[in-house]
C-alpha cells in the first residue's frame, strides 16, 4: 500500500512540474515543433531585427536552453529595457520593451569643467539608445575628470526627462565641491633632512594663502607618483645609495575636503665615491686617453646623476675617437662598512647595431624634419644610447611639445633598431602685455607677439614694443634656426628705440636701423656668432646748458658695424645657474661705410660655486676697450658704468664727467667685477623669494683725458650691500640696496634700486 502511494505521489510531482507534456510533445512529434516566433511591444525595431537576435527559429523544436540563451542575447543588444519569451501553443511570443532614445544631453551645476570638455569625456550621444549602465559608466568617467582636477567631492547624479515616441532628455546633475586640498603632508623615517626640506623637493604642496595661483597643493595621484621618484633623486644625488620610498599613502577626510598624505621612506647611509676606475676593453683606446674626461673625485658625495652624467661624456669623446660601437656600464662596489661607493666605468665593444629608421608620431602641426634635424642620430648610423637620450634632451629643449617619447624598437634585422618618437604638440605662441618699473627706464609698459614655431617650421618671429618714460623701443626679429639645412642659427631684427639721457648726459637720442646675424655651435659648450648691423642715430634735444662735448655731437650719424663673438658656456642653468662657468668675447669694428670708425673689444666671465643647499656663490667681471680709427669715438658708442652692474652707483654714475654741467661722458675703457652670495630666507622655496649679498668694484675712463674741465680720474669704484629677489607670479622682483666705501667727489651715487614687471 505505501508502495503504491508513493508512485502515485511520483506521478502527480512529475504531471506539475511539466515532465509529462513534453513527453508527450516529443511522442506527438509537431505539438513540439515552434510553428510561429510572434513580436509584441517594439516600436522602432523591426520584428526582422529582433529574429536576427534570436538563437531559435520557426520550425525548431521547443529547446528550453535555446529560449533562454535567446533571452540572453536580446538583453545583450542594449536595445531592450525588458526581454519575456512565452510559449502558447505551437507560438513563441517575444514581449520586448525598448530602451528609449537619447534625444538630448546636459549638464547643470557644472563651471569648473566645461560642456565641451565633457562631452568628450562620456560615451553618450544624442540618439543613441539609453541604457542605465552607460549612465552609470559616464557618471564615473565625470568623476574621474573632478578628481583629476583635485576635486574629490563632487557628485553627479543623472536625471532622465521622458518624452514621447520613447525618448528622453538625460542631464547630469553636478555638485562639484570644493577644491580637495592637502592640509598636511607628513614624512616617517627621515633624520637627516627635516620634513621642511624634503617637501620642497616634491611638487605636491600643503594648503596656504600664497598659493592661490597654483595647483599643486590638490590632491593628485600622478602628482604624488612623481613626487616618490623627484625624492628618490634627491636623496641619491646627495649620496644615500639605499635610500627608497617604503609607502606614499593619501588619506581623505570624511567630509572629503582635505587630504593628509604620508610618505614613508628609509634613507639609509650616506655614501661617498671611492676609488674611480676605468676597465677599458677596447683595443687600441688606453685609460689614460679618457682619464680627462671623468670629474668624479673621490671623497665627493656619491651622486647618481653625475655617474650618467659622466657616462654621456665618455660615450661621446670615445665617439670623437673612431670607436662607433661601444657599451659604458658602470661598476658600483659598495663598501658598506666605510660607507664608499667605488665605481668602475667598463667600456666595452658595444653590438653591432644600425638605426634602420626613424618613425614619428604626434606632429601635426610641426613638420618631422624639425624633429629630425635635433636628432644626433640619423638612418644608418651606429646606434648610440647616450646619443639617443641627448637627442631627446634637444626635443625637450625646442619647447614646442607636451610630451616628448623616444624609445628603441627592434629593427627587420638582429643588428637593426627603430627609433620610435611620439610627441604631443603644445601651443607655441604668445600674446604678452606688461607693466613695470625700473629706476633706469622709469614706469614702463610693453606688449610682445611672438610665435616660436612659424608654420611648423621651427622658425621664430617675434614683434614687441616698449614704451617708458625714459626708454621707448620697437622691435622686429625672426630667427631661422637651422639656415640653409645646417646648423646655424640665422636672422635679422629692425629696430626704432628713443631715449631720454636728459638727467645723466642732457642730451636725447634716436635709434632707427636693422641687423643681421648669425650663430652656431663649435662644440658642445662653445658657440661661435656674427653680426651686421646698419643703424642711424640722433642726438637732439640738447639743453643750451649741456657740456660742449655734448653739443658738439649734435646731430645724425650713420653706423655701419660687424660683430664677432665667442662664448663658452658650461653652466647648469642659462637662466638660474647654480654650478659652471661661463667665459665670453666680442669684437665690433664700426667703418665700413657710415660715419663712425671705431674697434671694440669686451670680455667676460663668470663662475658660480654652490655651497650649500641653495646657497650659491657666483663670482663675475667685465672688461672692455674701444679706440676710434682716425676719429673720437661717439658718446653713444662709449661705456658708461652705474646702475645695474655697478650697484649703489647712479645709472652712468662713475666715468668721465664734465665739472661745470655734470654730463656723463663715457668711457673708452672700462672694467667691473661683482662678488654676489645669494641665500634662502627661510621662506617656502616655492615663494621664490631669495636674498643677496653683494660687492662690486669697477670704473671707467679716457684714454687720453680731454682736459682740466672734465673729472677724469680712472680710480677704482667699490661697494657693498644686500638685497631681495623673488620670482613672483606677476614676474621677477628685484630691490637692491648698495653704498659705496670707494668713490670719488663727483660720482653719483644712488642707495636703493627697484626693478619689477610683468607678463601675462
């Protein structure tokens, strides 16, 4: 009895669950067969469109696995909202609800970043079907653009506005916060440098006042990237070989408006080089026909730099010397227990491998030959490391690029390379408009045009004006930096300038002419140029209380002038240097048509020796001769000693000098050295704000004095004093204060000299 309740309770779970119709429409043969797919609910979608999509068609059996991945595929489309397969009967009837149609999209609440800027950012189009997960995906997309932008606390939420025939109007709803600021930044495990020190060697800034005009002090993940590795170079140039970020960790305040950032590093022992040696296994190249080249001293502080450094030099003189295969890998000993480096630069036969070819990217505007040409490698050479990372080097330099990328790529063949560079172009011109002051040209203002990249070209071209109370000057010049395909630098300026030497000379004077020029490299560090120059000059506006060698050069005069010069240059910096030397030499001779005759003469040099961090001692001087050909040398052609290079001076303040009237008359000869030591102030070095102490000596004079009316005296002049320099945000700030300790009765004199401007 219990046997037969259980088979009959087997019987009716089977009957309920469905197992018995299909036994039975697979013994009845057609009632299991789909006679007919029927569409319901579409709108815009042909019923065609939705069978394409369907994994079963008419005439099929009824396959409960098929329905559903035929479910899965219509929901796959992204063109449905909803997807139901039913059967009735021999008819399986798809109900479809489409997803609407995007008919419009906008943004509210949004200021910081445009519509435009985010229009490119999400996937969404107008009439583009509407599906919540490319919302949801454009919504991070919007937000990573805010936090890229340091703005961690802005919100999007999308709202969707139905319209009819199934469209819709989708706008994103912005809260962009505030700024996400770093309120502090914290550094675990340093003892040699203080917190102080190391946060400015980063580029990540804590929150202040003064840095309303910079980024730096939002919170950015890539930022913070560089930021360990601008640490990692700081500590292996001053020696900590060991030295490594151990963690970087960001952490976000609750109300998500401030960031507190930790960097955890262990800095290791200070290290200093030791033995420098050289494992030269080339034949026919010996140690000592290199030794020169290496500027490591032992004893020096370990640096890292200067070991890569040093590794270009040698590639590049063993270069000079006919081996074009070499590999320079230096040997690092490390001595833990005296805590010396010793390196060991072994200079190898390097693979025999050519630059097949050169393939660049990025350039739109600028054409590849620019590129080309700063390359130190070219098709067919021997392929050269250190030569490809200078090459590099001179792109960076241009300045016409974002981004430059320059890798090795293997060639066709075992013993070929590729170069690849990509490049992403920056905008190469300017529009600058300027105001300032300075106590020799009084208030001034100027307005410049430059574009550095004409056409794409590589050219410069450049139109300025200035206009001064003292000084007013208008200016054309265009540059062609690779003239006639090679390298030399080549150009022209036209010029019309006005000033007013009323209060030093009593005299003004017009400047109208043109020059042409030219300059390029001997070496590396030694540049060669030449100059034409055809002006004309007028002295008028003569007070009829001027000295008589004032008023007898009133009047025009034509000069016709070549110049010639020669300049070394081995500092670390053009603009601010810290290390090196620079030596410099012209000659101008004036003749060769016109109205003067003349031949001039100007040296100079100058060192900077770094003492301490930021502290930098430069030493510089200045001489120079001019002698007239068979006429006196012309008041505007002389030298006049003051102002900015002899401070605590006047503008033309020591030289020869008339006795009644006052006028300065200039020197034919001249002489002037500086002693400068600039410091910190203890201010964040991102201010910009330096001081100086500073002396100067110098003076000027005839070389045959003109007579008992004029203050020829031709004694040395020297002062001393200190100042402030800062790199503002409106341009650079300068205030001297000098007081001469040697002077003579008559040389003006001036205590405080101010210098600023700007240019946006």
């Amino acid at each position: 009895m219990r046997r037969l309740i259980r088979v009959i309770g087997l019987f009716c779970m089977t009957s309920f669950l469905g197992l018995a119709p299909v036994a039975t429409m697979a013994q009845t043969g057609e009632s299991g067969t789909v006679q007919e797919i029927v569409v319901e609910g579409n709108q815009r979608i042909e019923p065609g469109t939705v069978l394409s999509y369907m994994l079963i068609k008419e005439g099929d059996a009824f396959d409960d696995r098929r329905v559903d991945r035929s479910l899965k595929s219509l929901f796959a489309t992204g063109l449905f909202a909803d997807v139901t397969i039913r059967r009735d009967g021999s008819l399986l009837i798809v109900t479809v609800v489409e997803n609407p149609v995007i008919n419009r999209i906008a943004y509210e609440g949004n200021s910081k970043l445009k519509d435009d800027v985010l229009d490119v950012e999400i996937s969404l189009r107008p009439r583009v079907i509407y599906t919540r997960t490319k919302v949801q995906n454009d919504v991070k997309r919007i937000l990573t653009l805010y936090r890229r932008k340091g703005r961690f606390a802005a919100t999007v939420e999308p709202k969707v506005i139905q319209l009819p025939q199934n469209r819709v109007d989708l706008v994103f709803e912005i809260n962009e916060g505030k700024w996400t600021e770093v309120k502090d930044i914290r550094f675990v495990g340093n003892g040699e440098y203080s917190d102080s020190r190391l946060r400015e060697e980063i580029r990540t800034k804590e929150t202040r006042w003064y840095r309303f005009l910079s980024s730096d002090d939002n919170y950015d993940p890539d930022r913070l990237t560089l930021d360990r590795e601008l640490l990692r170079r700081f500590y292996l140039s001053s020696g900590y070989a060991d030295f490594r970020v151990i963690s970087a960790v960001a952490e976000l305040t609750t109300d998500r408006k401030d960031f507190f950032i930790t960097f955890t590093i262990e800095e290791g022992n200070r290290y200093a080089f030791g033995d420098i040696e050289t494992d030269v296994r080339l034949t026919g190249l010996k140690p000592e026909d290199i030794a020169d080249i290496i500027e490591i001293e032992k004893g020096d502080w370990y640096d890292a730099e200067l070991i890569e450094s040093t590794i270009d030099d040698l590639t590049n003189e063993i270069g000079t010397l006919g081996f074009a295969f070499i590999d320079i890998r230096p040997r690092v000993n490390r001595n833990r227990e005296d805590k010396t480096i010793q390196v060991t630069f072994e200079v190898n036969e390097g693979p025999r491998v050519f630059v097949e070819r050169i393939d660049i990217e990025g350039n739109v505007r600028t054409a590849d030959e620019v590129i080309r040409r700063e390359f130190k490698l070219v098709e067919g050479d021997a392929f050269n490391r250190a030569k490809l990372r200078q090459s590099k080097k001179k792109l960076d330099d241009l300045d016409f690029f974002e981004k430059v990328e320059v890798e090795q790529i293997p060639g066709s063949d075992p013993d070929k390379a590729a170069i690849n560079v990509n490049v992403e172009e920056k905008s190469t011109g300017s529009l600058s408009l300027g105001f300032g002051f300075s106590t020799t040209s009084g208030v001034l203002g100027d307005i410049g045009l430059t574009e550095r990249n004409l056409l794409g070209r590589g050219q410069s071209i450049s139109i300025k004006a200035q206009l001064a109370a003292k000084h007013s000057q208008v200016d054309l010049s265009f540059t062609e930096p690779y003239f006639m395909d090679r390298d030399v630098a080549a150009g022209f300026n036209i010029f019309h300038s006005s000033t007013n030497l009323q209060d030093t000379s009593s005299f003004s004077t017009n400047q109208t002419g043109g020059s042409l020029r030219a300059g390029y490299p001997i070496t590396d560090n030694l540049r060669e140029s030449w100059a034409y120059t055809l002006k004309q000059s007028t002295i008028s506006s003569v007070s009829s209380t001027a000295s008589p060698y004032v008023q007898s050069e009133k009047g025009d005069s034509i000069l016709s002038e070549i110049g010639h010069g020669l300049s070394y240059d081995r500092r670390d910096s053009k603009v601010f240097p810290t290390e090196g030397y620079i030596i410099g030499m012209s000659n101008d001779l004036a003749g060769i048509g016109g109205s003067k005759r003349y031949m001039r003469n100007v040296v100079n040099a100058g060192k900077y020796f770094p003492l301490y961090d930021q502290w930098v001692l430069s030493v510089g001087g200045r001489t120079g001769h001019i002698f007239g050909i068979g006429d006196d040398v012309s008041l505007l052609d002389r030298f006049y000693i003051g102002g900015d290079d002899l401070r605590g001076f006047a503008t033309s303040g020591v030289g020869p000098r008339d006795k009644s009237t006052q006028d300065a008359l200039g020197g034919e000869w001249m002489y002037k050295g500086s002693v400068e030591l600039k410091f910190p102030l203890g201010l964040p070095q991102e201010l910009g704000i330096s001081g100086k102490l500073f002396s100067d000596m110098g003076s000027s004079g005839r070389i045959n004095p003109t007579g008992s009316d004029v203050h020829d005296t031709g004694k040395m002049r020297a002062s001393v004093g200190t100042g402030v320099a800062w790199v503002s945000p409106f341009g650079p700030v300068s205030i001297d204060m000098g007081f001469p300790v040697i002077k003579e009765n008559f040389d003006q004199t001036e205590a405080i000299r101010v210098n600023f401007g700007t240019r946006f």
